[in-house]
C-alpha cells in the first residue's frame, strides 16, 4: 500500500456526489424524454432539466489540481448541458436529496446514511501501479483506484452501509497491513467518498440511501 | 433436443479480477468476493473454466448448461474441464442447477441478484420494446427485452430470487411485455434473463445469508 494522497481542498470545499442509479430516458408519445432513476426501493422520474443538472453532477475529479467537482462546477456543467436556472435546480435536488454535498465534516453522518454500490467490477491490479488497482467492465478497465479504496468497495455492495463495508475493509486490513492509518475508520470513509466521485463519474458505482427494507433484507453479509 | 441432462451453471461471487491482491508468491490467481469472503481461484483449468461460466461467449445462444460450458473449455484447449468444473461446484463458485422446479425453487431461495452497469432506458430513436443497458461515458450499451430490463431494475432490491419472483410474477404485462403463471414459472425464465446479464457483465449473484453460515459484522467504535 502506498499512503494514498486527499487534496485539502476535500475538507474546505464540499464534493458533490449525486445519489441514485440511473435507468436511462423515458420517451413519450410526443417524443419529449425525461429521467428515470432508482433510489432505495423507489423509482424516480426527473424532468429533463433536472435530469441533466443531475448528469452534470457525476463527474470526476480534476486532474490538474486534484480538486473535487463541486457546486460551482455542477452548475456550470448543467448550464454547458442547455439547463437554464442550474442553480435553482440544484439546489432543489439538494433539497431533494438527490444530491449531497460531502465533506471531512458530514463524511461519517453520509457513511452511516449510504450504501455504495459497485456497478462495474474488478479487474486487477495496475502493472507497475503499486497499490493501484483497476475497475471496469468485463476486461476493459475504466477507472484506477487505491487498493484501500477497493477494499471498501469489496464489501460496499453487499454491507447494509458505507460505515460497515469501511468496518469490514478495516478487518481484513487488519490481518494483512501494519500501515495504522488504514485502521481508522474516519480515515476510511473520508478515503473511500474522496475517490467515490471518480467511481461515480464513470458509473463504476452508484450511492443508495439506507431504506429500512434494506435493514431486514437477507445479502449475505448479513 | 430436451435439456433435461444439461444442467444450468451459474458463475457465483463479486469478481475482482486476476491477483489482487498481490500474491508474494507471484502467483497468478481470480479473487471472487463469495460467501462473506475474498476467496481465490488458482489453477488455470479452473480459472478458464469459471470466466466460460460467465458465458460471454454464448450471448447470442443464451441459457448454455454444463455440456455447453465443457464444450466451450475443450474448443479453448482448457485441461480436464469436467474435473475443474466439478471443482468449483463443489468449493461454490459456481452453481449447477437441474432443470426441476424443485431445483428451480431450491436455488432461488438460496440466492441473491445485484445488478452492475447503469440504464439508458428508452432512448428517442430506439422502438418502445426494447431498452438498454451499459455505461454511458463509455460507449458500452446493448439492447436488452423488457422483461430483462426489468428484472435487471427490480429483483436486485429483493432480499433472494425466490421473493423476487413472487413480486415480480406480479408485474404488469404492458411493462414488461411478459406473463407467467407461477412464481416458479417466473424463476425458471429467470434463470435464462440472469444468464443473459451475466453474459454482458451486467449483473453477479451471491448466496444468501440463510445458504451461508457466517457472523455479523460488527460497525466499528467511531470517535468524532
């Protein structure tokens, strides 16, 4: 393992992360398309321009300065998209919880709140990428992430919150690591939703809430 | 032909793909995310075997069974396929189903469906029967029925694929385009949409709590 880098911006600007999978466009008789999402045990339908302000919000970090797509950038992207009033639509998904804003200070409240559902799988590791592993689809690799960051995703998919599949990553990190950073369970998290935009950008993953139908459901981890 | 001697086979687990982690040994090994466990697949038979077992290469014939499998394993020269099969039936890595209702009924009970990829659902140029299924930044998307879609939508939110079956048998004809008698009859169609999705990546499946003795995880102590 190789001590994984977070830009200090994570914990000055908030990262947006859109909540939700996408089930793609509607069509209707008129021709006209809007949003179809799931969420929980619930499916959603957006109008169109809440469907692109929250498209706009799955985007991955950039590259140059290592900084998280935030608030700003979503209201931009959406504009860029034909959105008019992103910022009025966003903060109503906001407000809708449809999108959340992560930081070092809510990360643990989101961890207890959310599940992260892988929605690619792994592939291996990166040749000569030490503690890098790739995800994708089938054998196409689509995004690299930190083996500490596929740990939790390991377990994300089957664990009934993001707070247990860090707690079960902290496990087995525990058997085969002697790097104490990788014990913390605040560091995990705030790790794992560091990098979950990156995931989430290229639909390697996706944030559900915590439903109660899911706290009796039968994976199993339970 | 009958199917009847040709039992299904269903690869098991969350793949995690070829050596990870890193083996110190140099080992080439798949690491499968099963029963609560990062479990490894070593020998190269059984490794060929488990990624045929996925059925990629069969999307176009769909619902294959052992005999298409170890057909498929002899065509890429795999050693002794029969004997790695069996294998990895018998350590769980892959499920082998015979085509009776009770052993229909026996696997659903038994296992859980988890969806991979996004939707793109229905777009303006496609016609109202079909929906798809991919990852949009990177252009992978292939059309799939509805009654596909659908399961692929729903049956992940249900705690196995018996109960699955029994809200989904339940679904409107007008959505998903299909109508069965039976929660039994939907889990034995079920059986040939999973392998569908399997095949394009799109879903895995897991043994449930009840078919897996295993403990509670414990959340951790969290100092703010």
């Amino acid at each position: 393992m190789t001590e994984p880098s977070m830009s200090p911006d994570y914990y000055r600007e908030p990262a947006i992360l859109p909540l939700g999978r996408d089930l793609g466009l509607i069509a209707d008789a008129s021709g006209s398309t809007r949003g179809h999402l799931q969420l929980g045990p619930n499916d959603l339908v957006l109008e169109a321009d809440h469907y692109a302000t929250w498209r706009a919000a799955h985007h991955a970090t950039d590259l140059k300065s290592g900084r998280r797509h935030n608030k700003g950038d979503t209201i931009e992207a959406a504009s860029q998209a034909g959105v008019v009033d992103a910022e009025r639509i966003l903060r109503e998904l906001i407000e809708q919880a449809l999108i959340v804003q992560a930081s070092g200070d809510n990360a643990i409240s989101l961890a207890l709140q959310l599940r992260a559902v892988p929605s690619a799988t792994g592939i291996g590791p990166v040749s000569g990428g030490d503690g890098l592993s790739a995800i994708g689809f089938g054998m196409d690799p689509i995004v690299v992430i930190p083996d500490s960051v596929l740990e939790v995703m390991v377990w994300s998919g089957v664990e009934l919150n993001l707070m247990f599949a860090c707690s079960r990553a902290i496990d087995r990190t525990a058997v085969e690591s002697t790097e104490r950073y990788l014990l913390d369970p605040v560091f995990r998290v705030e790790e794992f939703l560091y990098h979950a935009q990156d995931l989430i950008a290229v639909s390697a993953l996706w944030l559900d809430i915590v439903s109660p139908r899911d706290q009796v459901g039968g994976d199993q981890s339970a | 032909m009958s199917d009847d001697g040709n039992p299904w086979v269903l690869p098991l687990g969350f793949p995690l793909g070829v050596s990870y982690p890193r083996h110190k040994d140099g080992r080439i090994y798949e690491s499968v995310n099963l029963d609560g466990d990062l479990r490894e697949i070593v020998p190269a038979s059984r490794r060929a075997v488990w990624r045929l077992a996925h059925g990629a290469w069969s999307i176009d014939a769909g619902n294959w069974g052992r005999s298409d499998v170890l057909a498929a394993a002899l065509e890429d020269g795999v050693d002794d396929p029969e004997e790695a099969l069996d294998l990895l039936i018998s350590d769980g890595f892959i499920a082998q189903i015979e085509r009776s209702d009770a052993a229909i009924e026996k696997f659903a009970s038994e296992h859980s469906v988890h969806a991979l990829l996004v939707g793109y659902g229905v777009g303006a140029e496609l016609a109202g029967n079909r929906q798809m299924l991919g990852s949009i930044e990177h252009g992978l998307r292939f059309m799939v029925d509805r009654d596909v879609f659908d399961f692929w939508t729903w049956a992940q939110l249900e705690p196995d694929l018996h109960s699955a079956a029994n809200v989904l048998v339940n679904r409107p004809a007008e959505i998903t385009g299909r109508e069965y008698r039976t929660a039994t009859d939907f889990s034995r169609a079920a059986i040939s949409i999973i392998q569908t999705l399997i095949a394009r990546g799109a879903l895995y499946l897991l043994r449930t709590s009840a078919a897996v003795d295993q403990s509670p995880t414990v959340a951790p102590e969290v100092r703010i």
